[in-house]
C-alpha cells in the first residue's frame, strides 16, 4: 500500500524541524522586520508591524453588531 498526501495538507520536514529547535518563529520575525522596514522607511519595526496589522485587519469583511456582541 502507498502512503499518498493531499498536497494541501503536506508540511514539509524542515517546518517541522524549525518549529521544534525554535527557529521558526524567529526566522519569520526577522523576514518580517526586514521586509516591512524597507517598505515603510523612517519607522520603527513595531510601528510598521501595528500599521500591517491595521492594514490586515481594515482588507476583512466586517462583521455586523451581533457577531461582535456574540464573540465578547
């Protein structure tokens, strides 16, 4: 018997190993330091993470008032 993987499930090892020593999440930080630095000079990095943030969350549909109500 084969194993098959659906390719929208597949992790590949190395994500596995980064995200067990503990490289991941600081290999993403340091991506995404350098990469909102350059876009938005004359900013801190955590300016620049609150203001892609921001951006983010303004692109989502908005929910109406009784989800909100709901998810507090």
């Amino acid at each position: 018997m084969r194993r098959t993987i659906c390719r929208k499930c597949y992790v590949h090892p190395e994500i596995l190993s980064a995200y067990l020593d503990g490289s991941l999440v600081q290999d993403i930080k340091l991506k995404a330091e350098a990469e909102l630095r350059s876009k938005l000079p004359g900013m801190s990095p955590e300016e620049a993470a609150i203001l892609a943030m921001l951006m983010a969350r303004l692109k989502r549909p908005r929910k109406g008032k009784a989800a909100l109500a709901k998810a507090a």
